[in-house]
C-alpha cells in the first residue's frame, strides 16, 4: 500500500503544477516552448501515475478476492447425505484436476463416483458429453475475472440463483402517492399499492473454445486451473459486458442503457459541460442521491473530455477542476464527490448518443447468475494437432427494474 500512497502523492503534485499553467494560460499570460512541454510533461505525469495506481489497485482487488474464494465443495455421500469434510474437498478438486489434465479415461471409479455426485447435487449436468460441475473456487476465479472487464456490473444489484427457472421479479412506484390530512369522524380514503413485475430468464454466454496443448496439460507445475479460469472469465466477462450496457432486453439482457430513463441533453454534440454534469446529478429523485451508492459511468473518453472541466466559481474559466485525483489510500478519485466507473462499451461523444448514466445502480440494475458453471473438455476434436479444447458456460441475466433511480444524458 505504501507504494500506492508513493503514486497517489506524485500525481497529486503533478496534477498541481498542470493546474499552475493551465491558470496562466487561462489568464491569456504568453507561454514559451519551454512553459508548453513542461505542461504536457506534467499531464503525462498524472495519466502515467493514475494508470499505475489503477493496475495496483487492480491487482490488490483480485489478490484479496482470490484470497477470499470458498472452496468448499458439497457433494453427496452413497446414502445421501452432504458433507463438506476437508478430504472430500481435496479429492474432488484432485479428481477435477485429473479430469481437466487427461480426461475421463483417467479418473478411477471413485473419482468418477465423486464428480457425478457433485453434478447430481447442482441438480443437473452435463457428464455425457465430457463435462462436468467445476470446483467453486474454479467458477469462483472465473467470476473474479469477469468483474474487471468493463464495468457494466459494478454498483449493480447482483443476484445469484441456483435455478435456471425465470424468475418474476416484482416491481413498485408508490411515489405519486401521498398521505393526507383528515377531520375527525371522517372515513379514511384507500389507496391500493399497485405491484408490477418484470422477469430475468437465464441466457448462455460462451466463452467459445479454449485450446490447449497436450503437453502443457500434462506437466504438472502448470496451474492449469488458474490458466483456464483466467481465459474463460475474459472471455464471458466482454461478452456479458455489452450486453449489460446496451441489451435490448429482447431475447436477450437489457441493458442499463436501454432501461435507464431520461436525465438531460447536452447542450452541445461532441462535448460535455460543468452545467450538462451537475443538471445530470439533479436529475435523478434526491431519495435516490441520499443513497450513498450513486455514481456515475461513461467511456473512458468522456473521462478524458470530463477531466479538463471546470466549474464556474472562478469566472472566466478559472474554477476549480471537476474532477481531482485522490491522495488518500482507499478513497477513489471521485468527480462532484461521486464515485465513477469506466465502461468503454458505452457511446463516445456523436449526435444523440446516451454517453454518461447516473444514479444509483444498487437500486435500480439486476443482474442474475446463475450458479454452477459448466466445463466441457473436447480431446477428440483436436486430438491430431494434441490439443484439448476446454468450452466453458455461464447463464445470466440483467434488467432495469427502477428507471427512476438511474438517468442518462444524451449529447445533443
């Protein structure tokens, strides 16, 4: 941490004396060539030390996730009763690693006993075709993976079922309702509560073929778990992505693009201003804001554009930046002092295009997994090029359920 603190301070004080030529400039003071590299030296300088922060950060993140995993593995006994004793852990996760290393043919009786119960216990499977129930820890890595690859989830109310089953997902607005005065001895007026709802299927996201050579799967000082997790994460996690930004919500996830509601209109087509972004904010309901959860997501384009934007308390565009890089150890970099994710599957700056969501995503995007993640192992295909080709799957979900709780500003 002592390193992240080194950065967050040199970028403080690079982003200081770009604020120092940035007001001379502003004041219409005459740079020299020497005052113009010395700017651009310093701006590199903050964009250098906030991508070394953020891969820190990052690796930190997953560190600790990792750390985190349950890998507990439940399976059922010959009489049918669970048990999650640390030798049935270890010999599934042994059998697993068999099975991924060189197929069925390998396994034993008792370790194909021990993956087929596992499989009988998720409730269905897929053993006839090569494939089984990976180890927790294994889809759990898969999982931690997904989550750095865009950002469409972060902030978002994640559900994870057990189930395939669509789920009916009730929904209320009571907010045009209110209480009412009333005289004495006069009948009390009644107003019903009125329920909605809205459903998350289950759609199949593939991570399409990960090949891998017989002879990498064969020596043993290769972590082939972690290996495959990692390619099978990015994979599913991109594709998820897209669609929990811009999914129609037909035959497929709706995305918080398409669900969220209108906020406001830039004023111009190809730039955002201090105003465009505080009128955002005060779009969405102050329930909502009070939250703490609020936070805003745009491409990381318009973080760039949105970077060099000042308020207007200085006058003549001398104002303090919107945006300021955080120095403090675990406190983001916050803009208007709301947190912000990047997510380059939403829009750049073009006419009509919905380039930053505001709100509070907690309350108002769902996503739905659903637990169990399958692995087919493929020899025969790629047997004459030795190669083993792996196929993972993952079903989700997402949806907006309450519009008013996130809003979009769209460029004129």
């Amino acid at each position: 941490m002592s390193d992240i603190k080194t950065l967050r301070e040199q970028r403080q004080n690079a982003w200081e004396q770009a604020q120092v030529f940035r007001d001379r400039a502003a004041a219409g003071e005459e740079m020299s060539s020497e005052d113009t590299t010395a700017w651009d030296r310093a701006l590199a300088d903050v964009d250098a030390r906030g991508e070394q922060i953020e891969r820190f950060e990052r690796q930190a993140k997953i560190d600790t996730a990792f750390a985190a995993i349950d890998e507990q593995t439940t399976v059922l006994t010959p009489e049918g009763v669970r048990t999650d004793e640390e030798g049935v852990k270890a010999a599934y996760r042994s059998a697993f690693d068999k099975y991924v290393r060189n197929g069925t043919g390998a396994l034993d009786s008792e370790e194909r006993n021990l993956l087929a119960q596992q499989r009988a216990a998720m409730g269905e499977g897929t053993g006839s075709i090569g494939g089984y129930t990976v180890p927790t820890g294994f889809w759990a890595k898969v999982t931690e993976t997904m989550k750095f690859y865009g950002g469409a989830e972060a902030g978002a109310f994640v559900l994870n079922d057990t189930t395939g089953a669509n789920l009916v997902w009730p929904t209320n607005d009571d907010t045009s309702n209110t209480g009412r005065l009333v005289a004495e001895n006069v009948q009390h007026t009644e107003t019903d509560i009125t329920f909605g709802q809205k459903t998350l299927s289950n759609y199949t996201f593939s991570s399409d073929i990960v090949l891998a050579s017989v002879q990498l799967l064969q020596d043993s000082g290769v972590d082939v778990e972690s290996l495959i997790a990692k390619k099978l994460g990015q994979r599913i996690g991109r594709a998820q992505n897209t669609y929990f930004t811009t999914g129609t919500g037909s035959s497929q996830p709706q995305g918080y693009i398409t669900g969220s509601a209108a906020g406001v209109t830039a004023a111009n087509t190809n730039s955002i201003t201090y105003n465009d972004i505080v009128d955002l904010v005060h779009s969405v309901d102050p329930a909502y804001r009070q939250s703490g959860r609020c936070q805003f997501k745009f491409n990381d384009s318009i973080l760039k554009a949105i970077r060099k934007i000042r308020d207007d308390s200085g006058g003549a565009g001398l104002g303090r930046p919107i945006w300021e890089p955080s120095v403090q150890v675990g406190v983001a970099t916050s803009l208007l002092g709301y947190g912000y994710t990047v997510n380059n599957d939403m829009a750049t700056s073009a006419t009509g295009a919905k380039t930053v969501c505001f709100g509070d995503f907690d309350t108002g995007f769902v996503v739905r997994h659903v637990s169990g993640g399958r692995l087919l192992r493929l020899a025969e295909r790629y047997a004459d090029y030795l190669q083993v080709g792996f196929l993972g799957f993952d079903r989700a979900d997402s949806i907006v359920q309450d519009s008013g709780a996130l809003k979009l500003l769209t460029q004129a």
